[in-house]
C-alpha cells in the first residue's frame, strides 16, 4: 500500500518519579501513524493514552515526567526527519512543528486556551500564521471557524476571555484554533466528550473535512468505541501503559483477538442489542504496584499459568493485526521481534 508515514514511536516509555514510585505511564510503545489516515486510541483511564500524546507533543510534565533512553518519536512530515525526542520542550524548532505541523486538542481546554487574550485573538494568530492572510481577513476566518465549531453569535463571542464561556464553549474554541492551523498530523484528545451529540457530529464532520482536504493524519482518542466506529481507521487498545492490540476498526470490532479488547467491546451499550452488558471485572491495577507476567491476568477470564509468569511479546495475527497475548501465540501469531 502507497502511503506515507507521518509518524513513528518506537520503544517509547514516559516515567513518573514519585514518592511512591516509578509510575510507567507509557511503558514501551511502539505504533506509526500515515497520512490521511484516523487512528483511535482507546482504553481505561490511567492507560497512558494522554501522556503518550503529549510525549508526541513534546509536554511530558518536568521534573517528575522523563521520556526513558532508547524511546524514539520520529515527524516526518518535513524534507527531513525530526526525532523529537532530541528537542528541547520550548526549543524554536519544537514550537515550530507545535504551531506549524501538528495540533492538540487537549482535554483540558485550559491547558492550550491562553487566559488573558480572547479567543478569537488566538485563533486569528494561528489562522495568521497558517494562512498568510491579512488582519482583517484572518478576523473574518476566525468567526466563520468559531461559528463551524458550533458556538452561537460568533460575532460577540470572537473577543470574548476564555473565562467567559462555559467547558464545552471553550472546549470548542479550543477546537476551533487547533484546526485553523491547518496541521498535517492532529492529536485530539477525548475532544468531544463534554459536548452534546449534535454538536459532537459537527465536530467530527469538521475533523473530517480538514482531513480530506489537507490529508492530516489524525489520533482519536476517546472512551466511546461508538465514535470510534464511525471514524477511525485503525485502532489501538491500551491498557496499563502497554499496546495491547492494534489493527484495522472492522478486526476490533469484529475479530477481536485481546480478552481486554473484547471486555471493552462487551461493556458497551449497542443499539438494539438486548444482550446484558458486561463489565470488565476488576480495575486498572496501581501503575506502581503492577503484577508479574501479563498486567492484565489478574483480571482475565483465559489467564494461564504463563500469564503469572511472563509478560506475553507482541504476535503479529497478520500484517495489520497484532495482539499482546499469549493466547495469540496459540493461536500461531508469529512474535513480533522489534
Ligand atoms: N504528573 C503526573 N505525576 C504522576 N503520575 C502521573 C502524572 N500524570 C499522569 N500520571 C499517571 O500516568 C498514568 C497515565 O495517565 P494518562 O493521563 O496518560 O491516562 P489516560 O489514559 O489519558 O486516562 P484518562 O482516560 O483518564 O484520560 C496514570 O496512571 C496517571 O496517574
Ligand atoms: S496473556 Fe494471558 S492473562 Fe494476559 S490477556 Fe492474554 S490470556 Fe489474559
Ligand atoms: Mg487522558
């Protein structure tokens, strides 16, 4: 298939060093993401999947965040390759690729709206800087974004404080500035969940249109495996900071290989489904205290006496397809060496 690598995290491991330990927020992850292309992101919380966003972003919390020798993120969306691992957090180059390639929709709206400008201000800055436009142009795209996002008199609301909207107003002006930028690789974080339906809908259809027309590539990550149905592409399932089952949305949906992935697939409500749902049981294990073997056995229903014992390696089911199980072995998945 002809298509274009836009990022690569390979060996990536985010530590937290606290008084109770060494917390593993992301602990040895390996995915690619291409061009035009959605990946979900999915898993409990305390998974990692925020902190893997932001070691992309380049903002793992200082001093007690630190990005592990050996973890490798590499852009290739420039003539050249940028390891982003080898930049400094508030370095020219790292603010550029922020400002210029990639945008993230935190899930924390206040972690990227500045508190003392208006909004529509920092949106025309980032339209300014994308679009090369004049003041009074980039002013008029500023209002027409704020109003595609779905916030009522977009006029009045442009020179607004951030204070002054409600969560999910600012959620979606923070939406709105992100793809202003017009970035060729997005991270949206949990970007819809304090929004209602109808406005979640004109969201993705949103992210949908940058995607078709500037071919971004997109990680979606979210608790809903309904919006995951309807956009990605690919997905991932993280638990405990690890990678646990990758592959195309039709063979998580339908072919689900992890016992985590198929608990998650069955604790969710489907539409016209009268089957009882059935929560995972147990809960995430404490990042400081994880068991022996597989961090996941102490909660599997098909846990073997390996699983206690040692952590399973990744089997490839096929070239799209890889699970962290080892019933996958059993199964004849070939080990992934890398
Ligand atoms: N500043 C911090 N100090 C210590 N541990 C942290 C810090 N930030 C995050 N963690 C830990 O890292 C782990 C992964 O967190 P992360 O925010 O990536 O989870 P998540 O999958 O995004 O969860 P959620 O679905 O709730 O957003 C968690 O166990 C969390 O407690
Ligand atoms: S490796 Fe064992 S415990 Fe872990 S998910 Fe697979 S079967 Fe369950
Ligand atoms: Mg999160």
């Amino acid at each position: 298939m002809d298509k274009k690598k836009i990022l690569e995290v390979k060996n990536l491991r985010t530590y937290f060093y606290t008084h109770e330990g060494v917390v593993k927020a992301v602990d040895d992850v390996d995915f690619e993401i291409y061009e035009g292309e959605t990946l979900g992101v999915v898993g409990e919380s305390g998974c990692g999947k925020s902190m893997t966003s932001k070691s992309i972003m380049n903002l793992v919390p200082k001093p007690k965040g630190k990005l592990e020798p050996g973890s490798s993120i590499k852009y290739y969306g420039l003539d050249e390759v940028v390891d982003i691992t080898s930049l400094s957090p508030r370095s020219k180059e790292m603010r550029s690729l922020r400002g210029n390639e990639m945008a993230m929709i935190f899930q924390e709206p206040m972690t990227s709206l500045n508190p003392v400008y208006t909004i529509g201000s920092q949106i025309i800055e980032a339209v300014r800087l994308h679009q090369g436009v004049s003041k009074e142009e980039a002013r008029e795209i500023a209002i027409e974004m704020i109003r595609k996002v779905g916030i009522p008199a977009p006029e009045k609301r442009v020179d607004e404080y951030p204070f002054e909207l409600s969560g999910g107003m600012r959620q979606r002006a923070m939406i709105a500035m992100a793809l202003s930028c017009n970035p060729k690789f997005l991270i949206a974080d949990e970007p819809t969940t304090a929004l209602d339906v109808t406005v979640e809908a004109q969201i993705l259809d949103l992210m949908q249109d940058l995607q078709d027309e500037f071919n971004t590539a997109i990680m979606f990550i979210t608790h809903d495996l309904d919006v995951i149905g309807e956009i990605a592409d690919r997905v991932m399932v993280m638990y405990t900071g690890k990678v646990v089952e990758t592959a195309s949305v039709d063979e998580i949906f339908y072919n689900p290989k992890h016992p985590y992935t198929k608990g998650l697939l069955s604790s969710i409500p489907k539409i016209g489904n009268k089957e009882e749902l059935v929560p995972i049981e147990g809960t995430v294990p404490n990042l400081t205290e994880l068991p022996k073997g597989c961090y996941f056995a102490p909660r599997c229903p098909h846990a073997m006496d390996i699983c206690r014992e040692k952590m399973p390696p990744t089997f490839d089911i096929n070239e799209e397809h890889s699970v962290k199980c080892w019933l996958s072995e059993k199964e004849g998945g070939s080990m992934n060496e890398e």
